[in-house]
C-alpha cells in the first residue's frame, strides 16, 4: 500500500514541495520509477501521487489539474499549471492553497 493511499494532492505537497522538478529525492530530481520515496513534489507530482495510490481517479486528476491557476512556462507561449507552480517567488502555501481550493471545486472536499 502506498504511503500516500487516502491523500489529496494538497496533502501530499503540504509535506514538501519543489519547482522546475515533478518529484525530489533529498537533492536529486526526478526518478519516475521511485517516486513513492519522492521527498518534495510539484503540484502535477501531488497529483499524480494522489492517482498512483488510488485516491483520486484520472478523470479527477484531470479535472484537478484544469481547475488549477496557469502561467507562462518559460518564456515561451504556453500556459499550464506547472508554469504557475514554478513561477519565481511562488509559495508552498499558495501552491497547497490552489490544489485545496480545485479539490473543493470538484467536490473532493468541502
């Protein structure tokens, strides 16, 4: 069973959370093979989580993820969630803020 098994995405980022990587081991980014051990995630790795352990279904994290703020990403023309998750002086607490407030629009939560 996944340690993550009954956890929203916001629960899961509340524990730690990063930017420019979906998931952190200590310094070491991204090993997709290993996430159950991920130290730090980015919201769409809370998300994902969350699905992996059976929490939330993909429709629901789909409609997590839709429901969520966007910015730019880098500096091209694309817009997504992940761009608002890694904007410069962006917060944990506004990104668990955000996931919460999309868990209570689908009716995850009240």
């Amino acid at each position: 069973m996944s340690k993550f098994a009954g956890m929203l995405p916001s629960e899961i980022v509340k524990l730690g959370w990063c930017q420019k990587h979906m998931f952190m081991f200590g310094e070491t980014p991204f090993v997709i093979d290993n996430a159950e051990n991920a130290k730090k995630t980015c919201l769409l790795g809370g998300i994902n989580l969350a699905r992996w352990a059976g929490t939330i279904t993909a429709d629901q994290a789909n409609r997590i993820y839709s429901a969520l703020p966007v910015a730019r990403v880098n500096n091209d023309n694309e817009v997504s969630p992940i761009g608002w998750n890694d904007t410069p002086g962006r917060t944990q607490a506004e990104v668990v803020a955000a996931l919460a407030q999309a868990e209570r629009k689908i009716g995850l939560r009240q």
